[in-house]
C-alpha cells in the first residue's frame, strides 16, 4: 500500500506508547482507531491524549500547537475494545505489552480479521520482527515492518524502521512516510535474528554495560559518570539517577 492510500491507523494498545502514538498521527491528519481491552483502559488513553503532561490541551497552553491543529485532530480519533472496529485500517501500528507471545498471537488474530492490503507494524522496544510476524500469512509478511517510537512520543523525534528479508520496498516506503507525516526522524535497521533492541537501544545497552564495569572497578561512582555524561555530551539523563521519560513515571 503507497502511502496517499493511508486513511485510517488502527492503534493496538493505548498504554504509554499506543496513547502517544494515536495523539501524532491524528496531529498528522490519519484517521486514528485504537483499541484497548476495558472501558476504563480506554478512558485513561483518552485523558492522556487530551489532558496529560504531553497531551493536546498543555501543547496548546505553552505554544506548541496550534488550537485549530487539535480541534481537528480530535474528531478523528475513536476508541474501541473491540479488535473487530480495526478490521478496515489501512496501517496497524501494535504497542501492547513487551511479550513475545501475546504480539505472535494478536498479529494471527488481526491478520484474519483486518483488509490483506493493510500494513502491520510493532512498537516493540527490541524483539526481532520476523519472529512477532512468524504466524501471519505470507502475503502479510511482505507488508510487516517494525516502527520504534521513542517515549514520550509526542516530543521524541527519534522513529527506528525495522525491515525484514520479506518487508517490501513499497511497505518500507510507506512505514517510513507514516512516520515522517508524524513528524519522527527516521533510521532504518536491517532486522538481526538473534539479536534484541535494533540500534537505539543496544547501543544504549552496551554504554550502560560499559558505565556498570566503570562503577564495579570502583574507577568512578554512578553519580559522576551520570554527571560526566549529562555535563559532556548533552545527555538529558545520565544511567542511574532520575530517568525521566523512561517507562510510566513521567
Ligand atoms: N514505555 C516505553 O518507554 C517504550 C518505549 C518504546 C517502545 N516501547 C514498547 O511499546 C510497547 C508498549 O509499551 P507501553 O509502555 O506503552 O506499555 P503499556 O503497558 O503502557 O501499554 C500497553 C497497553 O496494551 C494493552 N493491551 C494488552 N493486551 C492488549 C490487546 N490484546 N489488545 C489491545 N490492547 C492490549 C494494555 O491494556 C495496555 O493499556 C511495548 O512493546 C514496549 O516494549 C515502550
């Protein structure tokens, strides 16, 4: 599927990541659907949306969106428990649970109930693609790509593109348009059987495999290698203290 035939995204998950994730690309002009398990889960996704800290309402209120850009974002947005309302989505873009399992299994079920042409991604933080798209159709696989939003997604830039030997060029395009009209900053990655956590996150874990093997030589404490990395490279955050952004804690 080209890009100009993406309407419609359907959002499985509407935690920390599948909430962000709706709030761009309906600021990006898709229709959004997401879908999430009870009434209460979606009510959270829908506060998180409109009222949290990186939420429309605040962006408006110091500047950094337009009330016009959210006053017609909002209505495109809907929200379901029932997976049945993703069946006519264009592009599927998966953020539940880091669970290996439960992503194989959802991507089975949504493959026999969502359109053949629609594309499929996952938000997963490292697991090898091809292993999430192992029960799909094969035709379904040529339209499979990983999509890594960083958290919180409506200020991170950074979206890795994860193609495998089967991903076509066409989807790859496409996954990669989504994520530019989003307003993300794309690095592609070649899928690595074997491996976990494509480029941003192996990288982080080799620093922090590194700053550990520092701490434990007793060659620096964890305070001043979190101050050297923040004073010398810009870093937002260093790796032991207050993380900020990572996980629910925002
Ligand atoms: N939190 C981060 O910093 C971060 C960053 C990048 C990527 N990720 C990845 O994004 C994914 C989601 O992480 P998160 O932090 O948003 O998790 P989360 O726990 O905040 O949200 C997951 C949501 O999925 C829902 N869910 C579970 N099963 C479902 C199903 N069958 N259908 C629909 N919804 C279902 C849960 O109810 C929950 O609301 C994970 O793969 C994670 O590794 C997370």
């Amino acid at each position: 599927m080209k890009l100009e035939a993406v309407k419609t995204i359907g959002v499985l998950g509407g935690g920390v990541m599948g909430g962000g994730i709706a709030q761009v690309t309906a600021l990006a002009g898709f229709d959004v659907v997401v879908r999430d398990l009870t009434q209460e889960l979606i009510d959270q996704t829908h506060d998180a949306i409109f009222e949290s800290r990186w939420g429309m309402k605040r962006a408006v209120e110091i500047g950094k969106l337009e009330f016009d850009q959210v006053s017609e974002a909002i209505p495109r947005i809907s929200f379901s428990t029932d997976v049945a309302a993703l069946s006519s989505c264009d592009f599927i873009i998966e953020a539940v649970p880091e669970k290996l399992e439960l992503k194989q299994k959802i991507f089975q079920e949504l493959d026999a109930i969502v359109k053949p042409e629609a594309i499929f991604t996952s938000n997963t933080s490292g697991f090898v693609i091809a292993d999430i798209a192992r029960d799909v159709s094969d035709s379904r696989k040529t339209l499979f790509a990983g999509m890594h939003f960083s958290n919180p997604v409506p200020t991170m830039k950074m979206c890795e593109v994860i193609y495998t030997p089967e991903t076509s060029e066409e989807t790859i395009e496409t996954v990669s348009g989504v994520g530019e009209r989003a307003g993300k900053a794309i690095s592609m990655v070649q899928d690595a059987p074997g491996t976990y956590g494509f480029l941003l996150n192996r990288i982080f874990a080799a620093a922090r495999r590194e700053a550990d093997l520092i701490v434990d030589a007793g060659i620096a404490s964890e305070e001043d290698i979190d101050k050297a990395m923040i004073t010398g490279r810009n870093w937002p955050a260093g790796f032991y203290g207050d993380r900020g952004g990572i996980g629910k804690q925002w």
